[in-house]
C-alpha cells in the first residue's frame, strides 16, 4: 500500500438517535422503561481508495454522508464497522470554525490551530505572518473570532490549514461561504499543492470545482456509494441523481 494515501474497507456510520418524547412516554422512561434510541445509517459499507497525489471528489445531496465520511477521515468521528487507513499529515477544513474558540483572539487562534495540525511553537513564530498575509485580515487578529463573520472564520481557517502544504487536504464545502476573489486564491493555492503532491479530498456541490480539480469521484446517496471511480462518470451519475 505505498502509493495508497487513504482506504476505506466498508466503512458504515451508525448514529444513535433520541427520539423526542411526550411527557406520557418520559414518565415510565425516567423509571426504567424502554429506551427510545432510534438508529440511523449515515454511511454504509463505503469502499474506496485514494492513491498519493490524486484528487477525489465527494458527491451527493443534502444529507447523504459527505461530511461523516471527511470527519472519518480525519479521525474526528470513529467509523462504527470498516477500516479507515490514512497514511500521512492531515490538514482538514471540515466545519467552519471547528478548532476555533470563540472567545480567543485571530492570533490566539490561528496558534492553537496550528498547534492541533501539528505544528511547534516556533514553527509557527514562522508561519505566522504568512498565514495572516494569506488571510488579509491583519487588522482583526486581535480580536475575539466571535465577532468574526463566516467569511472570516473560513479565511482564517483556510490560512492556517494551506500554511505548509499538507500531505492531505480536506475540504468541506466552506470555499463557498468566502467572496470569490479569496475563493479563487484559495483554489490557486489548491492547485499549487496538487503539483507538488499532495492529495486532496474535496466536497462541493460545485460541478465546476469538482471537474476542474478532481481526478476521481465518490457519489453518494442517502449513505450509499453510488459509484466510485472516473470523475467523468462519477459527474454524469452526480447530474442524473439531480434531475
Ligand atoms: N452527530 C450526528 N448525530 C446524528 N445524526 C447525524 C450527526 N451528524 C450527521 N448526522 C446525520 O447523518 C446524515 C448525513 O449527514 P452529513 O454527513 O452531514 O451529510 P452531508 O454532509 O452529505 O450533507 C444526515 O441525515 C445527518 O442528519
Ligand atoms: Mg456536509
């Protein structure tokens, strides 16, 4: 498995959820009774491979997976049956302002990021003033992020992950909160990684961004795999599911 960066051998994702109760159903609950967990089925049995350097796309509607397979991948969520095998440095940009605390500043922020990814002290002493160049939000990293707009938040976020090139970025539809200037220099950035080798996961519900970017595609549907392989087919099949 040297040239595979990341496998998935029949990963499924069972959330458990609570039911909500009428207050005739909590009494006998609160005592002892029959517990009203129902179980859901965000992803079942996905099998795919993505090999050094190539770049797959994650399709499908609302609600069918994408986001629970990404934070599989960055072992965020634990899968509840398969294997997920990743080998290498993640840089995952999967939920705008995951990681961020609100009540810390942009600076405060952008090292406790940093820290998360992997990076020392003095490596991010570095980093640092590129990352709020990239950013352009210079003035306000002394400001608490609660006060941050989403494009902001993402801006931030985005700086920090891109600071090194990772051997795996994630992204997670959040290229879409930004204008689209900064968008743009976000998927430069993209594209300078992608030469240099790194692998990429991305999920959008841009057809444009997807063809323009990916080399392979992973369509899902209401937590099944649809289809995985060539990106041409997999876009074909994404653009069938939607009319
Ligand atoms: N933490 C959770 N607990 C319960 N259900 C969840 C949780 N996270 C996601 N889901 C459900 O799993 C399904 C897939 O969600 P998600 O992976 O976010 O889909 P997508 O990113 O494709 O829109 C949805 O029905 C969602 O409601
Ligand atoms: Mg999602």
């Amino acid at each position: 498995m040297t040239t595979t960066t990341i496998k998935a051998e029949n990963i499924s994702k069972v959330y458990s959820l609570q039911k909500q109760k009428t207050f005739k159903e909590f009494l006998p609950a609160l005592f002892g009774g029959k517990e009203t967990r129902t179980k859901f089925n965000a992803l079942s049995h996905i099998n795919f491979e993505v090999k050094k350097g190539e770049s797959l796309g994650i399709m499908g509607k609302n609600g069918s997976g994408k986001s629970t397979l990404l934070k599989i991948i960055a072992g965020v969520t634990k899968p509840s049956d398969g294997r997920i095998t990743v080998l290498g440095q993640v840089a995952p940009l999967i939920e705008l302002g995951a990681g961020f605390h609100p009540e810390l500043t942009g600076r405060e922020n952008v090292y406790l990021n940093g820290s998360i990814l992997g990076f020392k002290r003095k490596e991010m002493d570095k980093l640092y003033k590129n990352i709020v160049e990239f950013s352009e939000l210079v003035d306000f990293m002394d400001q608490p992020v609660k006060f941050y707009s989403s494009g902001m938040y993402m801006r931030l976020a985005f700086s920090v992950a891109v600071a090194e090139i990772p051997d795996i970025l994630l992204v997670d539809e959040i290229l879409a909160v930004g204008d689209s200037k900064f968008q743009q220099k976000c998927l430069d950035r993209i594209r300078e990684f992608q030469n240099q080798g790194s692998t990429m996961i991305m999920v959008s519900h841009s057809v444009e961004m997807i063809g323009q970017y990916c080399t392979r595609g992973l369509l899902l549907k209401s937590g099944k795999q649809i289809y995985f392989g060539d990106i041409t087919e997999a876009l074909s099949k994404y653009q069938d599911l939607l009319t």
